[in-house]
C-alpha cells in the first residue's frame, strides 16, 4: 500500500511539472505556440534580410571596380578597409573626370561594362557622364537606414541632382576671396562689393573664370547670390579693378602670401590649405552672402550597368555609411557631409562653422558654372591672354 501511495504520488507530480511546462512554453491562454517563439527570436527587420542577402551574393561576385579620380593613397585606405569589413576585393581604374567618362562611354559603345561605381568632381557628373547617359539611379540602391536618414547628413541626404543618380559625399566649405592678414583687416571686406572700393584698384589676383574649378565656380556662385543682371554688373565693376588673372593656382596663392597683391579671388582650396600650414599670413574672407559647400573630388554614382552588381551595391552602402565616411574623409582630408563622421586632422578652413550662411552645390549650380562661361569670356575677356 505504501508503495502504491509513493507511486501515485510520483506520478501526479510529473503530471504537474509537464501542465506547467506546458503553460511557459505556450504563454499567455490563447497564444499560438509559434507566436509565442516569434516573440522569444523576433524576425530580422526587412532591409536587415534584404542586406545579409545581397552582402552574401557579393561576397559570391568576389570583387568590385570603382572608377576614381581619388590618389592613390586615399584609394589604398579605402581597399584596405572594405577588404577587412566583408573579404571583398576593392579594385580601381583611376584618371582625371573627363578621361573616366571617356573610357565609360568607349567601354559601353562596345558591350563592355567593367565599372561597378564612379568617384568624382561634381562637374563630371552633372555636366559629362550623366548628359552622356552614362548613370544610373542610385537611390533604389541604397538600403542601410543609417545612409539613407537624412538627419545624418548635413542640409539632407545630399543628391546632386533631382533625378538622384549623384550623391555628395564630402561637403567642403568654400570661400572665394582670400586676404593677406597684414595688409588687409578681416573688417575691410565683409561682402564681394567690398573688393570694388577704390583702395583695391590694380591690387587684386584673380583665378582665371574660364577654367573649371574655383575660378569658374566664382561666377556662378556670383550669379546665385545676385542674380544675372546684378552679377553682370558685378563682373564689369570687377574688371575695372585691374585685377591680374593667372592659371597658376599656386602663384595666385603664393603671390598673396608674399603681399604681391594682398587680395584673391577665387582662390583653389588645396593650395590655401598648404600655404596655411606652412604658416603663411593668409586667410579665406568670411561674406554676408555665405560661403558655398562644394564635394570637390567627394561625389558618388554609379554606372547604368554593372559588372557586380551585389558588391556594387555593398560598396556604395557602406561607403555612405558612418565607417565608410571615415574612411574617405581622412583620405581626402575634407569633411563628410555626414553629421556623425569625425573632423579630426581636417583643416579647419574647409568646416562649417555656426552661424554662416551656405549654398549647397547642386545641379543648378552646376548648370550655372557651364552656362556662365560665355559671359565670363564676354566680360572678363580684355583681362584674358
């Protein structure tokens, strides 16, 4: 009898445990089952799935190739990186924006599509590759959320222009009027006006307008500002000036430095950062009519068509991505457009800073910088050689 007690009672208890085992893994009464181990290994987000899909299809494609007109250092950092983060091969076809596009445009008029992305000046792009039918759109390409929130980019998620085929990356601020700091008080030019006062005649060096790069840019970005008709006026006022125009970037600079002529229009970024370094008495003029955030060398497309089309994809994303950025802003040494990527070791002269005013390059902008050249040549012609 005793045992029969212990036995039944051994019994009811595995009856009890199996009731309330039961009940944990159900849940709460009425719980599917497999709800309840949905919620235990809740499902990856959509683009999360769509992402691991199509970083494994590229690591399948093994490679990518960008055409860049990016140095070679910069291009080293960046193969090494993307290497590292997904064992993918990072290759490049490097030139000058114009010898890319020719090259694409050669390749696709005989069936061969060897690009898988494009790094470039803004002009090649709005102005070369895309007229040329050479891009394709990017957007629909873009999947990580941290690329695509625009409250991680500087002024939005920085498309180049409206059709979306062009993204800019770096956002380098861009000042057109360079002084000597001991012949010319930071109060004396607060405005481009201020270069027209009577004290500047026959003291001004000036970037020739029709070459592209900042020297063409400082008419269009004129031309925003006033508009055509008080620009035009500007331009002429500017050649009674007798400014001195050169090609020579660095001279413009240098002469500047020395005191040769203590004001310049117009000045090329990379080599105001060189003599700023090298601790010249120089400076860029800060003017009521904002400064310009140009992406110098920093703007991203893609081809129509791709050779990898997975890594391509893989490729662009985490190149917008806050790793990629970092990345690419060290080796160009200017500043993302992202809001979250570090400025450390960048020269200061190309930041933001609180309280000024920008225009953000666009394709209009771009537009303006080819549309102008027959005015400049118009006006500016008795000063040119």
């Amino acid at each position: 009898m005793k045992m029969k007690t212990v036995y039944v009672t051994a019994l009811l208890l595995l009856v009890f445990l199996a009731a309330a085992s039961a009940c944990v893994s159900a849940g709460p009464p009425g719980t599917p089952v497999a709800a309840t181990k949905a919620a235990q290994s809740p499902a990856k987000p959509a683009w999360q799935e769509k992402w691991d899909r199509t970083v494994e299809a590229a690591r399948a494609e093994g490679a990518v190739l960008s055409y860049s007109i990016l140095a070679v250092d910069s291009r080293q950092l960046l193969s090494e990186a993307f290497k590292a983060r997904f064992g993918i091969t990072l290759e490049f076809v490097s030139g000058l924006g114009g010898e890319l596009a020719v090259r694409l445009t050669r390749e696709r008029d005989a069936g061969i599509y060897n690009a898988d992305a494009i790094t470039a000046g803004g002009t090649t792009f709005t102005q070369v590759m895309k007229p040329a039918k050479l891009l394709g759109p990017i957007e629909p390409l873009l999947i990580l959320p941290e690329v695509t929130d625009p409250k991680l980019w500087n002024g939005g998620f920085p498309f180049l222009d409206k059709d979306k085929t062009t993204v800019a990356m770096i956002g380098t601020r861009m000042r057109y009027i360079l002084r000597n700091t001991e012949m010319v008080k930071e109060s004396e030019i607060t405005s481009y006006k201020d270069v027209l006062k009577p004290q500047w005649k026959g003291k001004i060096v000036m970037a020739d307008p029709l070459v592209p790069g900042a020297g063409s840019s400082f008419p269009a970005i004129v031309i925003q500002v006033y508009g055509m008709d008080e620009a035009k006026e500007f331009f002429r006022q500017v050649v009674k000036q007798e400014p001195v125009v050169t090609r020579d970037w660095r001279q413009m600079v240098e002469w500047v430095a020395r005191g040769k002529y203590p004001i310049g229009l117009a000045p090329n970024p990379e080599q105001t950062a060189s003599f700023l370094a090298a601790g010249a008495p120089i400076a860029t003029v800060k003017v009521n009519e904002g400064a310009k955030i140009g992406s110098v060398s920093g703007a991203l497309g893609v081809p129509a068509r791709v050779a990898h089309p997975n890594a391509s994809i893989v490729f662009i994303n985490w190149l917008l991505s806050k790793e990629g950025q970092e990345v690419f802003a060290k080796g160009l040494g200017n500043p993302s457009r992202r809001t979250d990527v570090s400025t450390s070791g960048i020269n200061p002269m190309f930041l933001q800073e609180p309280g000024e005013k920008y225009i953000y390059e666009d394709e209009e902008h771009y537009n303006f910088q080819t549309a102008v050249v027959p005015i400049s040549r118009e006006i500016f012609g008795p000063l040119l050689k």
